[in-house]
C-alpha cells in the first residue's frame, strides 16, 4: 500500500491511501478515517466504528416489528382510556 507523507508541526507522519472494495476489510494499525472511506461503493450498510468498517444487518423487520407493537400497545391504551372515562349503559 502506499502512502502520502504530510508535515504537521515539524513532525512526518505517513497516512495510508484510500481504502478501496479489496482493501477496505484491512485497515491499516490507527484505522480509517471518514475521509479515507467516505467514496466505497460496497453491496452493504456499513458504518465506521473506532476506524474499523463495521456491516450493519437489516433492520427493517425488526423496525417493523417494533413499529406494529407499539402501534398496537397505543391503540389498546386508546381504547382502555375511552373505556374508563365513558363507560357504556348496558
């Protein structure tokens, strides 16, 4: 891998190039930065975590899952409440 040399306050540090789609699953020893990553075009949702590119899973069912409950758990304390403050003469 190459790598470009930048003079930061008297000090030469060596940063390593952009992470590509063959490289990106071994990042170099400090990890990547946002910069480094930010133009990978991979098959997968992803987010960078302690400079480590991380796969995110689907979440989708599990958003819908929790979105169907908590909709329902509302409509059932709606109906409760209704229930309670009007009470039906039969």
């Amino acid at each position: 891998m190459t790598a470009s040399t930048l003079a930061f306050m008297g000090a030469v540090m060596t940063t390593p190039q952009q992470a590509t789609e063959d490289t990106w699953m071994f990042p170099p020893a400090h990890g990547w930065t946002f910069d480094q990553v930010k133009h990978l075009e991979l098959p997968f949702n992803r987010e960078l975590v302690d400079g480590r590119i991380v796969v995110r899973g689907q979440t989708e069912f599990w958003h819908n899952r929790v979105r169907d409950r908590l909709a329902a758990a509302l409509e059932a304390a709606r109906a409760e409440s209704r229930t309670r403050l009007w009470p039906s003469n039969a």
